[in-house]
C-alpha cells in the first residue's frame, strides 16, 4: 500500500482548517483594522500569530480561530475557514 506524502509510517494524514487568506483580509478591512497589530489587538492573539497564519507558515489554532470569529462578527467560520479533510 502506498502512503500519502505528507503522511508518516503509512498513518492517515488528519483533518486541518486553512484560512482563506482573500475573505479573511477583505473582512478585516472592513471592520477597520488596518495593521495586523490592531487586528491581532481585537482577536487577543499575537501580531507574530496574525502575521504568520497570513504567510502561511502557521495553520491557525483555536485562539486564532475563536478571535477572528469574535473581531470579525458578523462572519461565520464557513466565510474564513476551509476544512480539508486528510486521508
């Protein structure tokens, strides 16, 4: 049986959550935040955490998630986040 790149030892690759990087900025735009100081300020998370799940270079957690979801009401996860299912 052949494995999933990205799995190890033939273990099933789990579900994740991506941001969608385009709705997520335009949103926060719009809400007024115009630095990801300000934003990360409103979501009670790190600039360091904002700016790094933007390049990609982090997946966002549940702070992540739970602050944009609070900072940026009235948009549901379904209008920021995509969950792919692994393996």
């Amino acid at each position: 049986m052949e494995s999933h790149p990205c799995s190890q030892e033939g273990q099933a690759v789990p579900n994740t959550i991506l941001l969608l990087e385009e709705p997520f900025k335009k949103a926060a735009a719009l809400a007024g935040y115009t630095s990801d100081y300000a934003l990360a300020k409103a979501m009670d998370v790190n600039r360091s955490t904002v700016t790094r799940v933007l390049a990609g270079d982090l997946q966002p957690g549940p702070a992540f998630i739970g602050g944009a979801l609070l900072a940026l009401a009235p948009m549901e996860f379904k209008d920021l986040f995509q969950v792919v299912r692994g393996d």
